[in-house]
C-alpha cells in the first residue's frame, strides 16, 4: 500500500483555531503533527479542531499520535488547574 504524504496546516478562525489534516496519518506523520499542534497552542485559542476531512487513512500508529495530543492537552489543562 503506497502512503500518501501527511501535512498539518494552522487556521485560526472564529476564535478557535483549526489544524487541516491531510493525507495518511501513520508514523511518519509525528513530527509534522506535533508541529502543527505546538503552533495552534501557541496561539493562545482553545479550543484546537482537528479536522480529519482531507485524511485518507490512519493506521494504529497514526492512532496513537492523536491520543497523544489528547492527553497532551488534558494534562496541560489539569496542570493549569492545580495551580
């Protein structure tokens, strides 16, 4: 199976930001995933959209990279409330 290349793009929009995914989330997409999402942090909106409708395939890998910006972001907003 040919993977097609991943890409993550950043858009504020409405008080929110949106990060546009693209092609197949699978290993190799770590590093442009967490770039993306470190960018959308950085901002300062909340909440971060994920929009998967370019998405063409996640394998369990790709799986577990979404899982982990979730617990990225639920351990940073726990970490704000204990403060």
């Amino acid at each position: 199976m040919e993977h097609q290349a991943f890409s993550a793009t950043v858009r504020p929009t409405d008080g929110v930001v949106v990060i546009d995914m693209a092609g197949d989330i699978i290993g190799s997409a770590d590093e442009s995933l967490n770039e993306a999402y470190a960018q959308a942090e950085a901002t300062g909106a909340d909440p971060v959209l994920l929009n998967f409708s370019d998405v063409e395939y996640i394998n369990s890998t790709g799986i577990a990279l979404i899982v982990g910006l979730l617990d990225r972001k639920s351990t940073r907003l726990n970490s704000s409330h204990s403060s």
